[in-house]
C-alpha cells in the first residue's frame, strides 16, 4: 500500500531508452494523481537521442512538479559523481531514491567496490564467486561474478510489482529475498564462512509500477564496508534485489 501524498527529493532513473520512459510516464501519472511528489527527477543515459528525449515527458511537468531532465552520461561514471557526494551535498534528503533498470549491471555493488579501491589503493579489492549456490528455485553465475537469483521459474512481467498474492501461481507470496539473502550468510557462517553482511539494497513498489531504491542504502553501504574492512580482510555480501530476483556478489578486501 503507498501512502497518498509520499514525498521524495531526488529520484534517478537508470536509463532513459523504453523501460526509463515507462518508468517516468508512470511517475508522471502517479503525481499527477497526488500519490507521490518529488523535488525532481533525473534520468541518466549516454545517448542524448534516447527514448525519453522523443518522448516529449521532459517538457511535461504535473502540476507543481518540476518535469524529469535528462543527464546524458554513463551510468557508472553518473554514480560515482552522485553518489560520492551524495552525503555532503546540501540538497540531498534520506528521501532521495534511484530506479534501476531490469537490463542494468548491478550498478550499486560496482560503485562499492570502486569505493573501496579509491580508499585501500594498496590493497587487493576483488569480486569473488559466492561460496556456495543459495537455496532458491532459479539461480544463474555471470562471468563477471555476479549471481543472479529468482523465486520465479518462470517468466515475470517486467512490470510486477511483487503483490502479496502471486499474479502466476495465484498463491500467496510467501517469500521475499533480503530474508533469504540473510540466512543464506548465516547458513554461511554457520559452516564457518566469516561473510560480513548482507548489504542488501531492497527495490520495492512505491507507485504505478515504479521500484525503487533509498539512496541512502547505498551511502550507508559504503559506510559500513569501511567498517567492516578497516581492521583487516573482509569479504561482504552485497546484493541488489526485489521480493523475488536479486543479483548478488561479494567484495573481497585483503
């Protein structure tokens, strides 16, 4: 249920092609119907011709809402300015949220360890296999060591919004991923893994099809891996997921 009237501050959207401009019609649409405000919306892609630029959303602005403006960079390098300053800038609020993208790398997790490169520049911060498979029903390991993990055998509609009752098994939803995510690093260590974490960015409806995640999850993330590695070695578990998918990695820091 979403509170008529949620306010946010700033509120990034990961691409601007097809799934970027459904994302801003429906924020559109939802503030439009006083469900959300927002003091404004970013959409961020390397292509100044994307799908939001024809669109003409960029000139529509609901009511008293600022309308979205587009940023044209690399996600990766867009995060690194935003999100390293995020902390310290004056118009940041606990407010602030990004919308990924389904076809995203797992964008959150990179600026972590890119984080933790720039801090220990002599020491070794590294992407490693998770340690053993999660007990989940569908689960794949990309080369780059991202694990990929869903509750769904099957295919999804891009735009679920994970209900409490299941829209393909008309059941109820009777699993969500952060508490699997979390017995599966206390499963871990209780078969003597030391894993630190999970730091898990949770992307949950907030309106009209919209996910999201708090910003200030993942600043608080890079906060908490400077903890956890000051002392010594540290591998963290580091995800970014939904009720039911997620993509999980873990940092290394030796």
């Amino acid at each position: 249920m979403i509170d008529a009237g949620a306010s946010y501050g700033t509120i990034v959207v990961v691409g601007g092609g097809c799934y970027g401009t459904f994302y801003v019609r429906q924020l559109g649409r939802a503030g439009r119907a006083g469900v959300l405000r927002w003091g404004r919306i970013v959409v961020v892609d390397r292509d100044p011709n994307c799908g939001i630029t024809r669109s003409g959303l960029l000139d529509d602005a609901p009511g008293d809402l600022s309308a979205p403006q587009l940023v044209v960079s690399g996600w990766d390098t867009f995060f690194a300015d935003y999100l390293s300053r995020w902390a310290s800038a004056s118009d940041s609020t606990r407010a602030d949220a990004i919308v990924p993208s389904p076809l995203m790398p797992h964008l959150m997790y990179e600026w972590l360890r890119d984080r933790a490169r720039a801090r220990w520049p002599g020491r070794n911060v590294d992407t490693r296999p998770l340690p053993a498979p999660p007990s989940v029903p569908w689960q794949r390991a990309a080369p780059d060591g991202t694990h990929y993990v869903s509750f769904a055998e099957w295919m999804c509609p891009v735009n679920c919004i994970e209900p409490e009752r299941c829209p393909h098994t008309r059941g109820p939803r009777n699993w969500t991923m952060p508490a699997a995510v979390a017995g599966y690093v206390d499963a871990e260590r209780a078969r003597g893994r030391n894993i630190d974490g999970p730091l898990v960015f949770h992307c949950t409806h907030r309106a009209y099809g919209v996910g999201m995640i708090d910003t200030a999850a993942v600043v608080d993330a890079d906060q908490a891996v400077s903890e956890y590695a000051a002392g010594g070695a540290a591998e963290i578990l580091v995800g970014t997921v939904s009720h039911c998918h997620g993509a999980l990695n873990i940092l290394a820091i030796s």
